[in-house]
C-alpha cells in the first residue's frame, strides 16, 4: 500500500485537506491525534512527561496540560528536546502499527513534524501543503485568537517555507479561495491511485 506523507508549515491547511480526501474514503491515520492520545492519563508517555516536568504539568482532574507543556517547550530548547525524546519514537511507533492494519490503495499519513522529526523514511511520497507565510500568520491568528507575536514564534519553531518544498513530490497551492484545493486533490487523488497500482504490478511481478 502506498503512504503520503503529508505535511506543511502551521496553518498551512493540513487538516483542511485531510478533511477533502476523506470525501474520497482515503485512510488517514493523524500524527497529533496519535500524540494527543499518548499523553492521556495511564497511557504510554504520561509518566515520563510528569517525570521529566514535574507535578506542575498537571491540571486539577490530573490530566496534563498540553497549552502549558507547550509554552515551556516554546522558551526552553532543552525542555523541547525531552518532550520529543520521550514523544517521537512512540509516535513514530503507533504510525507504523497504524498504517500496517490500513486497507486500501493508498493512506494517508499527516504529520505535522515530519521533515524537523526525520519520518521520511515511513512514507512513500511527500504532499507539501503549501502557503506564503503571510497567509500562515493571518489565518493562525484568526483561528487562535492569538497575536501577531505568538503566531511569529509558532512559525519560526518550525522549518520554514523553502525547507518544506524542498522535501515535496508533491505540492498542494493553499494560497487561494478554500474551493481552489478540490481540483488539486481529485488530480491527487487520481495520481496515488495510479503510483499505487504500478506497486502492486511491480510487487505482483517480483520487483
Ligand atoms: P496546524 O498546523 O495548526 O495543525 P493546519 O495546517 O491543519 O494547522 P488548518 O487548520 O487546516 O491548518 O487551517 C488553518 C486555518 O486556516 C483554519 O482556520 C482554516 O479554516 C483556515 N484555512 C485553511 N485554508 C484556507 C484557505 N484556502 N482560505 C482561507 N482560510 C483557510
């Protein structure tokens, strides 16, 4: 089975177009769903985060809080770095496990942090979801109700708009009107569906 890669800078639309290939039944298995649900409580990553961070993460019902474990890992690169030890090889885990019990021609793997956590290796193809910078800032502060400042420090926590092209088989344009992305996906989709046959052929084939 084929896997794409998709991902982009924040804000650049993923869950948008993750949203429009579901019209299509295409499996999509979610990198921060994944993360959201292995810091639950008794789950996999929920005591070595208190281990690492302390009590002070935790929030009245002993849940962690993610808004604050967030901004500590905004100003403290180090603390960034315990986080993603302790988070990206389980997540990199479930990935695999998820995609190994997918049906189908071809699934969908969004990552947000694909290319910064090195995952290329999971998938098959990358879909860069792309939009200018000045486009990232203004709809992540509409839909954050944040300032121009914190969306700025999002944004240059994260490889920049060259880095990710740089890594695209392929690029979706989110520069325009949302009704711009369903022909960019139907082509999509036709290609995937096209690239997935061949590797059936070629694996049918012994190659
Ligand atoms: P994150 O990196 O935070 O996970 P994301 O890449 O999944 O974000 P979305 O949540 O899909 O991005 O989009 C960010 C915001 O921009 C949302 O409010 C979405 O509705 C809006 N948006 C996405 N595409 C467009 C567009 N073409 N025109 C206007 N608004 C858009």
């Amino acid at each position: 089975m084929l896997k794409i890669g998709l991902t982009g800078g924040i804000a650049s639309g993923k869950s948008t177009v993750c949203a429009l290939f579901k019209h299509y039944q295409v499996p999509i298995i979610d990198a921060d769903t994944i993360a959201r649900q292995l810091v639950e409580p008794n789950e996999e990553a929920y005591a070595e985060i208190i281990q690492s961070f302390g009590k002070g993460i935790l929030q009245k019902d002993q849940t962690i809080n993610r808004s604050k474990l967030r901004q500590i890992i905004f100003s403290d690169l180090v603390a960034k770095q315990a986080l993603e030890n302790i988070l990206h090889p389980k997540i990199r885990q479930q990935l695999i496990l998820k995609s190994q019990q997918q049906h189908g021609s071809y699934i969908i793997l969004a990552i947000p942090l694909l290319i910064e956590s090195n995952m290329h290796d999971l998938v098959d193809q990358v879909l860069i979801i792309d939009a200018h910078p000045s486009l990232q800032l203004k709809r992540l502060q509409h839909r954050d109700g944040i300032s121009a400042e914190q969306a700025q420090a999002m944004l240059n926590a994260q490889c920049n708009r060259e880095q990710h092209l740089a890594c695209a088989d392929d690029i979706i344009d989110n520069n325009h009107k949302p009704a711009c992305l369903s022909k960019q996906i139907e082509r999509l989709h036709q290609k995937y569906i096209k690239l997935s046959n061949g590797c059936q052929h070629s694996n049918s084939n012994g190659q």
